[in-house]
C-alpha cells in the first residue's frame, strides 16, 4: 500500500465538526438552507475521508441524505463524521448531524448521510487506502450495512441500464399519477 499505515482504527479517522447557525443560512422560512448542510456534509467527509487515506480525496457519491428535522436559526450543529467501510481506494463516510438549542440544551437528529469518496494521487489517479480495524460490534455493523448498501447501489444501476425507457412501454404505469400527457 502507498500510505503509511496497513490498517488504521475507525476513530483514527473520525472527525467532529460544530457551527452555530446563522440567519444569513436561512432561506425564507427561517430554517437552515438544506444546500448549505449539503456543502457542510460534503466538507466533512473530504475531511475523514483524506485524514484516513493521508491524502487528497474527491466525492464519487452521496448514496443518502435524510433530512429528518429542520435545522433552526440560533441551533448548534454538530457533525460527526467516522470511516464505516473501505474498499481498493474508496471509503464510505457516515455523517450524523444533530443540533443543539443552547439555551435549553435539548437535541435533535437532523440528518443522516453516507458520502463515498476517493484517494487521489498528485496526477489524480486512484490510490489504495489502508484498511480498517473493526473494534467492536457497532463497527462490524455499520461495515456491512455499506456492503448491502454498495450491493443495492450496483443493482439499482444495472437495473437502469438494462431498461428500456421508452415512453410506449411506460405509460400505464403513469395511471396513478398526478400527470396530463399531451403529445
């Protein structure tokens, strides 16, 4: 492997990030932009990401993003970032985002995202990263959940690709939908 270590441990790589959010986040509902987490998300995972690989990494993907609560004006966020699977040169990234009201200290599970990124070289090819030692049960998990997820990944896009979108042989299929066709 190019990087200096084998194998590292999962909190090796973790990551914490907090931000108070502003009003100048918000848009016009006074809750906190859903495009600026996703910016903060993406900032994250390049930051777990190349502190695991101990070098520069690109985003190949974001396999999920659940916006489970609004984000509010005046909130704490907190983003914690961890290694959850590796594979030649590409790391999944599980970023779980909570806020805080400090004034009354209650918190909240906003989000919930898995960003898979890649080791570049200086000339911008692919590189292995090192392994992950897996300490525990809730390592083991979140391992294999990337697995399955990978697995579901692939087979959504090989599904796509062998289907034949044509419009003809899809159209009963928009009888329940919300739509007027005019041709």
């Amino acid at each position: 492997m190019t990087n200096s270590k084998e194998f590292k441990r999962v909190e090796d790589s973790q990551v914490t990030i907090s931000e108070l959010m502003l009003p100048n986040r918000a848009n016009f509902n006074g809750k906190i932009h859903g495009g600026y987490v996703l910016s903060l998300l993406d900032q994250i995972a390049f930051a777990c990401a190349s502190k695991h690989s101990g070098t520069y990494c690109v985003t190949a993907s974001v396999d999920t993003v659940d916006f489970l609560a609004p984000i509010e004006v005046g909130e704490l966020l907190t983003m914690k970032a961890s290694v959850n699977y590796v594979g030649r040169s590409s790391m999944v990234i599980g970023i779980r985002v909570e806020t805080e009201n400090i004034q009354t200290g209650e918190t909240k599970h906003c989000n919930s995202s898995y960003f898979t990124m890649v080791a570049k070289d200086k000339e911008g090819k692919s590189i292995n990263v090192p392994g992950l030692i897996l300490d525990n049960d809730h390592d083991i998990r979140r391992f294999t959940k990337s697995i399955k997820r990978n697995k579901m990944k692939k087979k959504r896009g090989n599904e796509f690709k062998e289907t034949d979108f044509a419009s003809e042989n899809y159209l009963h299929m928009l009888e329940d939908y919300k739509v007027k066709i005019e041709r």
